[in-house]
C-alpha cells in the first residue's frame, strides 16, 4: 500500500482521481487546497490490483 499526492486544478481533481482509480485500488481521495489557494492536493491511498504481477 502506497499514498498518492497529486497537486492540481480543481477543475482537474475528479479526473485525475478517476483515472487513479482505473490504475489502482485506491480509497476515498482526501481533498485539501494548496496554500495559494489556486489549486487543489489530492491524497490518495493505493495498492495494485490482485490481478497485476506487481502486487506478487
């Protein structure tokens, strides 16, 4: 299990959070605003998927 950090546009967040999700078993993605205010951070909790050879 590995967490995820991702700083972007809010107009981004479920995008990026949707495609994490398509790539890995991820949690519920936390949502925090950058210290500018201007964009958003993302953390997320991921694992590889049981089927994927990098979880073996």
């Amino acid at each position: 299990m590995f967490e995820i950090r991702v700083i972007c546009d809010r107009a981004d967040a479920d995008r990026v959070s949707r495609a994490l999700a398509a790539a890995f078993d991820t949690g519920p993605a936390r949502q925090y605003p950058t210290r500018d205010g201007k964009r958003t951070r993302l953390y997320i909790t991921a694992d590889h998927r049981p089927d994927t050879p990098e979880s073996e």
